[in-house]
C-alpha cells in the first residue's frame, strides 16, 4: 500500500535474504489500518533479490546498494528515503500477524513521551517461545532481550521497556533523526540498544505493545555464536556502555562491568569462542576514543537525570545471562531448533 503521505514508512533490510522476503511481503501487504509505505534496503546481495522483488512486488520501494555496509548503515539509508512520520523496522526473516502496524501505532504517545514502540517476537517454528519482549540493560553493562526463551504467556501484558528489539519496532521518525540514527560504527548487533540509551538520554519512552505480534527465524544472518556475532556483540556492548552510562552511573559500575567481562570471557571460552571475544575487547579499545568523543556530545544533550537511567536499569545481571546464555548454547547445538 505504497502511498503518497503515508503515515508510516516500513524500512525492510536484507543480505542474500531472497529465500525469506515472499513470507514476509506477504505478511506486510496484509496490513490494514495504517497507511504505510515499503521500503527494502539491499545490502549488495548477490541473490538477484533485487531483480526479484522488482518484479513480484512493484508496490515495494527499493533503495539497491553496492556494498553491505550493514544493519547499522542499510537502515539509515532506508529512513533517508523514508515519506513518513513515523518509521518501523522489520527483519527480512519475519512475518507478521494482522493487525502488527496498527498496534505498534497505537502504541506511540507523542504526549507522554512513549516515541518508540517494540514488538512480541515468538519463534517462527515455535510461536510458543519467545525471542524478544523488547530489550533491557543490565546494571553492569550488557543487554539482554526480555524473556528470551520464555514461554509467551510471560510477557502478556503492554507495558513500558527499555528500548526496542530492531527486528520489529516502530519510531517517530523526527526521534530517530533527532538522535542520529543508528551509529553506523556497530555495523551489527547492540545498535538497537545504543539508539534506545540514547533516546532514554533524551526523556523519551518505549512501550512493549502485546497485539503487536511478530514470528521471526532468529538470527539467520549473524547466527548465533558465530565468530561475526560474538566479536561484533562483545565489541559494541563495550561502546553502549561508554558513550551512553551517565558518568555516575559509571563510577558505581565500573567494577562490576569488569567482573562481567570476565565471566563472559568464561562463558565463551566454554563454547569455543574466546577468540573472537579477545579480538572484540581489542577492537573495542581501539574505537574507545572515537566513543569517548561521542559520548560528549550524547551527555550534554541528556535531560534524563542519573537516577531515572538507573531505576530502568536491570540488577540481575547473572541469572539473567546465565538464563539466556543457556538457551541460545542449547539451540546452537540443536537441543532446542530455530
């Protein structure tokens, strides 16, 4: 339903992900209630994706680009065209319930500050589990996503979240060019996180929207302990963690975001991945003074005070990542099957 002023502008990204897109155009085209838009983003695939959408789709906008220049940069390019007032990001690997768009619009409250919306995200082989409920930061440092692995009856109720899962949320699109977009130096992984910090920086509000239902294959382009996930995931926790902790929040964290990374260390030396966990603290420490640089201009733009971040904050950080970390092991060893 491509129009001229549409209301909202549904931005699509893919990367030799031809395989997914008929399940999850279909799906957007079944949307009603909302005026929208489709973009799809070409990270450079070499599929024929974007011969092959052209033609099977002509109502869907296509912005082709040379290279792969990743979540981070094929997303802001999708905004950069996007004619809407507000704007929803979908992974290519997904499809949506009727009825998906309109309960993320409704969800937005411009007037109490709720800018950004996320989605219920449940498994596509099993809409049972879940993947995401929004996301969440831990006290230490790191995030998380909200009853990952949960059955879905745990996160049955709309309520206000941290920050968005990227898979499938929706935004004012003035919020997103207000913060910048996301930070095309994360390339993958945590950029949804680092553009919710930011925004909760600046007094803005997420709400999780229950209605707003989404079934996602989970992770098919990075993979779940891949080499790529693991460094890219450990580096930009790291950058979340530096550019966004108000200074003292830092201090009072320090110590404890360091005893994280050590049982991080711990974890993916189990799994075979230490690394790739090396190569990113590395990385992470070479990009420090860009994100230092960065962070200053982020903390003089913050209204929100210490104490409100902290009190959205999560203290369980253990059990938490031991949680997750235990399913996601288990599924990427065919114990539980995405």
């Amino acid at each position: 339903m491509n129009v001229e002023q549409p209301e909202v502008s549904i931005v699509i990204l893919t990367w030799n992900g031809r395989r997914f897109l008929d399940d999850c155009l279909r799906s957007v085209a079944a949307q009603a209630g909302v005026e929208w838009e489709a973009i799809l983003v070409d990270n450079g695939s070499t599929d024929g994706t974007v011969q092959y959408v052209r033609e099977r789709y002509p109502w869907v906008r296509i912005v082709a680009l040379a290279d792969n220049v990743g979540f981070t940069g094929g997303n802001n390019a999708g905004v950069r065209e996007a004619r809407g007032r507000y704007v929803a990001f979908l992974n290519n690997d997904t499809i949506v319930e009727p009825g998906w768009l309109a309960a993320l619009r409704a969800g937005i409250d411009e007037s109490r500050g709720i800018a950004l919306t996320t989605s219920k995200i449940v498994y596509m082989h099993d809409p049972t589990i879940l993947d995401s409920a929004g996301d969440a930061v831990l006290r230490w440092g790191g995030a998380f996503k909200r009853h990952h692995g949960e059955p879905v009856e745990t996160a049955a109720d709309t309520r206000e979240v941290f920050g968005v899962c990227g898979a499938a949320c929706l935004m004012v699109t003035r919020v997103f060019d207000e913060l910048g977009g996301f930070d095309e130096d994360f390339f993958a992984s945590h950029e949804d996180v680092d553009l919710s910090y930011r925004a909760r920086l600046r007094g803005y509000r997420c709400r999780y929207v229950a209605d707003a239902i989404v079934r996602h294959h989970g992770s098919a382009t990075l993979g779940r302990l891949s080499a790529f996930a693991v460094f890219h995931g450990q580096r930009n926790l790291e950058w979340v963690y530096v550019k966004n902790t108000p200074a003292t929040i830092l201090v009072r964290t320090l110590i404890g975001h360091l005893v994280y990374d050590v049982a991080a260390a711990i974890h993916f030396a189990r799994v075979g991945r230490l690394g790739s966990f090396v190569r990113a603290k590395v990385a992470a420490l070479a990009g420090l003074p860009r994100m230092v640089r960065k962070r200053a201009a982020i903390q003089r733009a913050r209204t929100a005070t210490a104490a409100e971040i902290w009190s959205h904050l999560e203290r369980r950080w253990l059990a938490t990542k031991l949680r997750e970390k235990r399913f996601d092991t288990q599924a990427a060893h065919g114990a539980w099957s995405p």
